[in-house]
C-alpha cells in the first residue's frame, strides 16, 4: 500500500485557498458585520447615546431662545369688611362674594449673559461629535471582536480538517505494521503502538470539532443572536491591508478615534471654562407679555374692575462678590482645560506607541506566515520519504511517529501564523480608522 498523495494536496487547497464547506447555512463575514450592526446591544446602547446627544444640540437648549407661557387664575372669596373712617362712620359687612380673574401670556428672554449661551452651543455640538466618535468606537471593538472570532472559526475548522488528513496518515502506518506484524516481519509492539498513535489523533479531532462549536457560540454571542443558531462560514482568511508606516505616522493621528475623542473633550472643557467666566458679567433679560385682570369685591361697592394691556420690561442682576467663588470656579475650570490636554497627549503617546507595537507584530506575522508556507512541502516530502522507508523496514514506528508529528506540527504553525496575520491586520486597520468606513 502506497501513501495517499491525496491527502496532502487536499490539506495544501485548505491552507492556501480557503476553507472546505460544511452543509450548513453560509454566513459571510461581511453577513456577521451587518447582523452585529442591527443586532449587537452594545452597539445600540452607543447609538442611541449618540442620538441623545444630537436632541441636545439645540439653541433651546443653550439658552439663546426665549421662553413663553401662559397662566390663568380665578379666585373667590368671601369677604368680612370692618372699617372705621375719621368722620366716625363705621362699616361692618357681613360676608360677601368677590372674584379675581387674572390670565396673560409672558415672554422672559435672556438678552446677554457674559457669553455663556454661546459657549453652551458651541459645547453642546462637541458633545454631538463626541457622541458619534464614541459610537464608532463601539462599532470598531466590536467589529474587530466580531473579525476575530469569525476566524477563530476558519482557524480551527482548518485544524480539524489537516487533522481529518493526517489521521489517513496514521490509518496507512497501522495497516503497514499490522501487514508486517501478520508476515512476521513487525512486532505486535509495533501495531499496538501504531493503534495508540491513531486513536490519539481520533480524541484530538473530537476535542477540535468542540472547539469549533465553541467558537460558533461566541459569534452568535457578539451578533447577539440564539446561541443555538447553526450556521457556516466560507470565507478563507486573506490578508490584504498593505500600509506603509510613513503613511500610517500620518494617518493615524487625523483618523484614529480614541484620539479624535480625547482632541474633543480638550474642546469641552475650554468652553466649560468660558461657562465658568461668564459669571463674572451681569445677566441681562427681557420681559414682556400681556395682562388681564377682572375683580369684583361688592364689600367695598367694587361691582367690576377690569385692567388688561400690554407691557414690556428689562431686568438685569449683577454679582460684584459671591466670597471669591467664582475666582475659584474659574481656576479649577483652568485646571480641568490643563488636564484635558494632558490626557490628549498622553493618548496620543500611547495611539503611537500600540502603531509601532501593531505594524511590527503585523509586519512579523507576514514574515512568520510566509516561512511556515514554505515548510508545509518540505514536511510533506519527509513524511512520504519516512512512510516509505518505513514500509521497507529501513526505519522505526517512533521515526515515523516524529515525522508525522513534525507535518502536524507544521500545519498547526501555518494556521496560527494565518490567523495571527489577520489579527494583526485587523487591529492595525482599527488604530489607524480604516476598520469602518
């Protein structure tokens, strides 16, 4: 019996070009992006917080527009008059009805105060852009997360199947020892341990068909649907991001969303300063509106007194001294506008630091996957050589074992090395913005 040359080529279509499909549903990566932005709940959360965020950006909000309202009051009374005049006349009325109608609109608007509504604007849009950077944040980790897992799954169904293939390997070496054990040219030692090799191989493969389960479980976790949902994935794992890091020096700093945020929030806490500030100036307001008044008081004769009309006024309040509160207001909203730009820095140091740490692991993995490419053939050709010789008798069952264990060794690395490629990739597209466009 002669090696299955077979094997080997399907093992070598698995690990260059993609995966072998099993008959389930298909579910593309590109399918799990869009079912991880309808569905993931972080997402949502960060979406709708963005959202809260946009209401807010309003004038109304700001205190730049004016506010209007309407009141209305009856009142009736019963009224006990006593009254003693100079000339000596006294008047004592027993209870008698009176009413007071009052109604009006009122405008009361703020006309300046020392610039705070416009700060309060300004702030209120950097919140709005804040809120968005912040879900695009979410969506970023999460879609990495998602990229991730879904070929965690590729890896480990490539494991199984080099596994599935290998095993034929182990089938062809206990058939050869049981043939040279029946002809009395082998030991039964031989074929035993040929039966145990096997069998371990066969407990490896059950435990990575659970590994595969396992991952699916946690893709259906992060798309936020049934754990139990049963699905596929057909898609290969290719690494195509090719940045150069001059580019990415650049790049990052204008693209990268952790920084973008941390540049923002310098922009917050300036305008909360100039909040603080403005309660150095007076306020200044408008008042305006319409009223009506009807009364009756029949106790003193009064049968109808109607007053109704128009009217207009200003108002303004001035805080010369609060015990230095807002000296010390002001100084704290300086310490705060301090450390905002700290933290950007140190952000910033850190963004640039984890893009060095990114493109060298990213540019090492490439290097790592293309010497494990080359050696899957080179372990081919030694476990046919060694299958060969082993057939003749040229070589032992635990030589033969080792080559077999150097080929699986050999897959294993090229699809860790595959895998950690497109992790590399992926976060390196993350901190440079590019992950979503």
């Amino acid at each position: 019996m002669k090696i299955n040359k077979r094997a080997f080529v399907t093992v070598a279509i698995l690990l260059v070009h993609g995966l072998v499909a099993w008959s389930q549903e298909k579910l593309s990566l590109q399918q799990a992006l869009e079912l991880a932005l309808k569905n993931n709940y972080s997402i949502s959360i960060s979406s709708n917080q963005a959202a809260i965020a946009k209401n807010d950006y309003t004038r109304g909000n700001a205190g730049m527009l004016p506010s209007v309202a309407l009141s209305a009051s009856a009142i009736n009374s019963n009224l006990l008059t006593n009254q003693t005049y100079s000339s000596g006349e006294v008047i004592n009325q027993k209870s008698l009805p009176g009413t007071t109608l009052t109604a009006g609109p009122q405008l009361n608007w703020t006309l300046f105060d020392g610039m705070k509504m416009f700060a309060t604007y300004d702030q209120l849009k950097v919140l709005q852009d804040m809120g968005e950077l912040n879900a695009r944040m979410m969506i970023e980790n999460t879609i990495a997360r998602i990229i991730g897992a879904y070929f965690d799954i590729a890896r480990q169904k490539q494991l199984y199947f080099a596994l599935q293939q290998v095993i034929t390997i182990y089938e062809e070496r206990l058939s050869i020892a049981q043939t040279k054990s029946n002809i009395g040219s082998g030991s039964d030692a031989e074929m035993l341990q040929a039966k145990v090799d096997l069998n371990e191989q066969k407990s490896a493969m059950l435990r990575q068909k659970a590994l595969i389960e396992n991952a699916k479980t946690t893709l259906n976790h992060l798309l936020s649907r049934d754990s139990y949902s049963e699905f596929d994935i057909s898609d290969s794992i290719v690494i195509t991001y090719q940045p150069k890091f001059e580019e990415l020096k650049t790049s990052v700093v204008k693209q990268n969303r952790s920084l973008l945020f941390a540049e923002q929030n310098v922009k917050v806490t300036n305008y909360a300063l100039k909040q603080t500030a403005s309660q150095r100036y007076p306020l200044l307001g408008l008042n305006a509106g319409y009223s009506y008044t009807n009364a009756t008081n029949p106790a003193i004769g009064e049968l109808l007194n109607q007053q109704g009309g128009p009217y207009i006024g200003f108002s303004m309040n001035w805080t010369l001294f609060n015990g230095l509160n807002v000296q010390r207001q002001v100084k704290d909203a300086k310490i705060n506008s301090l450390n905002s730009q700290l933290q950007y820095s140190e952000v910033r140091n850190e963004v640039e630091s984890n893009l060095v740490i990114a493109y060298t692991n990213f540019q090492n993995a490439l290097e790592v996957l293309k010497l494990e490419e080359e050696n899957i053939p080179l372990a081919e050709k030694n476990v046919t050589i060694n299958m060969a010789r082993f057939r003749l008798g040229h070589i032992s069952s635990l030589q033969l074992k080792d080559a077999q264990q150097s080929y699986l060794d050999a897959v294993s690395r090229l699809v860790s090395a595959r895998y950690d490629a497109k992790v590399s990739e992926t976060e390196l597209m993350r901190l440079n913005g590019v992950l979503v466009k």
